[in-house]
C-alpha cells in the first residue's frame, strides 16, 4: 500500500505555555485533502478545530478550516496557531503574513523580536446581524432571560455568533448546553450560509485580575462539549460591547478557558469609533506541543 504523509504541528494557542490555551492541529496537505478526509481527521484528534494549509494565489498561504462536523470559513484560535506553526517551522520571516481564507484575506502581524512570538490577527470589519430574543437565547444554554443584561445579537468578523452578555459570573457558572434548543434557535435565527454557530457567552470582569471580560462557548456534538478558547467570536463580542457603549475603552484583554483547566487570554483592540467599527485586533501566542506525520 502507497501512504501519503503531510507533516503536522499541534499547536495551542492563546496561551504561552503548553497544555493551555486551545489546541490546534496544523496540517500541511498543500491543499490536496479532500474535505471527507479533513473532516475524519478533526474528528480523530478530539480538537474543536485544525487547519489544512496549502498554496494561494492571492496571499501567502491558503487556510482551511474544519469543525468535527463541517468546513468553516474562519476561525481565530486556529488562525493564531497556523502562523505560530509557520513560524516555528522557519517558513516565514517577516512580520507581515496574508493568510487566504473562506472570510477573505486576513492581515497578520508577528512581534518577531520576543522568544515567543505575539501574533496579532486584524478581523474584518463586523457585520451586525440580527438581535435575538432573550428567552429564545436562554432556552439554549438552560438560564433565564433575567440572566441576560443585553438583547443578544449575531455579529460576524468571519465567523457569525449569537453574542450574549450575561449579568455576572454566576450566571456564567449555571450555563449549560441544551441541544434541542439550540436547534430550535438555530431555525429561528437566519443567517446566510448556515455557518451560525452556538450563543457566545461573555461577562465583563475577568476570570483573574488580569482580564477585563470572561467567556464560555458551549459546543453540540460531535464537538467537545466547551471551547478552551474563540479568537473569532473575541472579536464579535468585541464589537458589539464596543458599538452598544457597554465597556469603557476599545482595548482590553479577554480571557477564556480557565474554568475547564485550560486559561486563554488575548489582547483585543477594537478599531473605529462605536458607530462605525472598521476592524478588531486580536492578539495571543501560540506554543507548538508536538509535532508529526500523518500517514494516509
């Protein structure tokens, strides 16, 4: 039998130590995998998401991006450790990297004089989507309506969420995932693409002293049932606390993860004023844990 093998780097990113953060696997299949064959392996790994680089015509490299169970356009941990990967590997060495994505083309900048490297990915410009119903939202994650401050609203910087501010973390501890409603929200919330994913949830005060918000995003299966860390919905709930006047100033650190052992925090910098919001910065590490070969 003729195997294929692709190298690939396990990364986790948002963290710069190992076994925190959100894990990633990097595969470099130069674009020659199938999507059946993307999907099998996401799954094999147990990892919310990986990445299957290759080839572009039109920046430095193609990113494609699979949940367990379908193809995504774009997502933001996977983003961080695809250029830590890139870097760790020697593949570039310049600060500047276009990635090409199912979101379009996303700008990159590496703090390259650190032993780590701070990676700053530069979203695209939201689009707000619409607001949902308090209790059509708490039904999803088995809280009250009173649980949530602000009228919910699907905002997108590649990748859509059902942003949801909730009133403190106890509120946040009680969050658990119901699928069926989650499936009922899902028919009653339209969005181009059907890529909506779960509601976000996010509190303002840190989970450490550190932070200035907190997080949690429950997932369905066939996903682990929690994201360690969501660089992409960072920056939609990023734009939406900034647009609605609900913190104080456009930069901020997040922090995501420390309830299920796995502590993420990113730099974010919302750009534009509140009425018109032109990008979100985000900014994290990414420590390559183990690296391989897939044999196919």
């Amino acid at each position: 039998m003729t195997k294929t093998e692709y190298p690939f780097d396990w990364v986790d990113a948002f963290t710069d130590q190992p076994f925190g953060g959100n894990g990633c696997s990097v595969v470099y299949d130069q674009g020659e995998l199938s999507s059946s064959v993307c999907l099998s392996y996401t799954k094999e790994t147990g990892l919310v998401e990986c990445t299957f680089v290759g080839p572009s015509d039109v920046a430095d490299v193609k990113v494609r991006y699979f949940l367990a169970e379908r193809e995504i356009p774009f997502a933001g941990h996977p983003t961080i450790a695809t250029v830590a990967s890139l870097l760790d590997r020697g593949l570039f060495d310049s600060s500047e990297i276009t990635l090409e994505t199912g979101a379009g083309l996303i700008s990159i900048s590496a703090d390259l004089s650190q032993t780590l490297p701070t990676i700053t990915m530069t979203q695209i410009a939201p689009v707000f989507g619409p607001e949902c119903p308090k209790q059509l939202v708490a039904d999803v994650v088995s809280l009250s309506a009173d649980d949530i401050l602000e009228t919910p609203q699907v905002v997108s910087t590649g990748l859509p969420f059902c942003v949801t501010l909730l009133k403190d973390h106890a509120a946040m501890a009680r969050a658990t995932l119901d699928v069926r409603a989650l499936e009922l929200f899902r028919k009653q919330v339209s969005y181009p693409n059907g890529d909506l994913m779960e509601p976000y949830l996010i509190v303002r005060g840190g989970a450490t002293p550190e932070g200035q918000t907190f997080s949690r995003l429950l997932l369905a299966p066939p996903n682990p049932p929690e994201d360690p860390f969501t660089g992409s919905a960072t920056g939609c709930a990023a734009a939406y606390l900034w647009s609605r006047g609900l913190i104080e100033t456009p930069s901020y650190v997040a922090e995501q993860g420390n309830w299920i052992g796995r502590p993420g925090k990113a730099q974010v910098d919302v750009l534009g004023s509140p009425d018109d919001v032109t990008g979100i910065r985000v900014s994290g590490s990414g420590v390559v844990v183990m690296s391989g070969t897939l044999r196919l």
